[in-house]
C-alpha cells in the first residue's frame, strides 16, 4: 500500500485489522482468515518489566521457552539477549519483539504497517526474509523502496483522493 503521508493508507489497515470499524458498509473475511495486524505505534502494548523471551513467551499457551528463544533469536535477540527488559529496549528493537510476537500467532493474512521504521538494515533483511517465508497473504504499508521492489506483487495506490489497485510489482508500477 503505497501513497503520500495522510492519504488514508494507515486508517485502511486499521480498517482491515479490525481496530476500526467503517462509518458505512462493512468488511467481511472468509472464515478461515486469522489475521494478524502490526500498528506502527502498538509497542506501548508491552509490558516493560518482561524480558524479551518472556513477552513472546506469554504470548500464546502453545509456546514454550525453547520457541520463544528461537523467536528471539529469529528477531535478532540471540543469546542472553533474549533477556533484556523490555524497558530498555529502543523504539527499533520494541517493533522486532512486536513481530516476534505475531509469528507466535497461526495467521495466514499478516497486516504491517510501516514495519521496518526505526530499523537498521540488518533488521530490514531479518524481516524480508521473515516475510519472504511466510506462508500466508501480506498487505503492508511501508516508504522502504527496498521493501517494495523486494516482494510487492500488487500495489494498492493512494494518489489524487483516490485508491487504485495496481497490478504488477514496484518497478513495472515505477516504469
């Protein structure tokens, strides 16, 4: 999803992640979608006094403390890094244990909204390759050109007050 600053792309995801709902019509999921939804400002939803592991931990009962390291380590958290507290972790490092928390999650449509801000690039290709291996659907808002000509196979355009589906990648669009 693609589009200047204040043309609507983050209240569409909102939309669709179900955290706001329409002042008009409706949106409707078939039922085997389990979506999960990364907002760009929801780090304020963890608890500062866990560590990392166990915030992933705690995420869901089916997770034990060997896939909540691996998680960790998954989000660049390898070792006793997994054991700091979320208190003193950076703006950056909270998003990682963000999405380290929705891999603990059986969803098959992954909703992110400018998930690489605050990043650096070795964080960027942790979460490329993330995505690149994630078997489900993925609609993100993002700025990172890299992103974009990354994975993006179909863009949602947000230009002169208006929203269009582009078919085709980045390049074909930029071209």
């Amino acid at each position: 999803v693609i589009g200047r600053n204040g043309a609507g792309k983050t209240t569409f995801l909102k939309l669709l992640g179900g955290v706001l709902t329409p002042d008009a019509g409706g949106i409707s999921c078939h039922s085997d979608v389990s979506i999960g939804y990364f907002e760009q400002t929801n780090v304020s939803s963890l608890d500062e006094s866990r560590t990392i592991e166990e915030e992933i931990l705690y995420t869901s009962p089916d997770i034990d403390r060997q896939i909540a390291r691996n998680i960790a380590g998954a989000m660049l958290f390898e070792g006793d890094s997994a054991l700091k507290k979320i208190g003193v972790l950076s703006g950056g490092e909270k998003s990682r244990v963000m999405l380290g928390k929705l891999l603990c999650q059986p969803i098959n449509l992954l909703i992110l909204d400018e998930p690489s801000n605050h990043f650096d690039m070795e964080s960027c290709d942790a979460l490329l390759a993330a995505i690149d291996d994630f078997d489900g659907a993925v609609i993100m808002v993002t700025h990172n050109e890299l992103f974009l000509h990354a994975i993006a196979e179909r863009l949602i355009v947000f230009q002169n007050n208006e929203i269009s589906v582009f078919e085709g990648d980045y390049q074909r669009f930029l071209d």
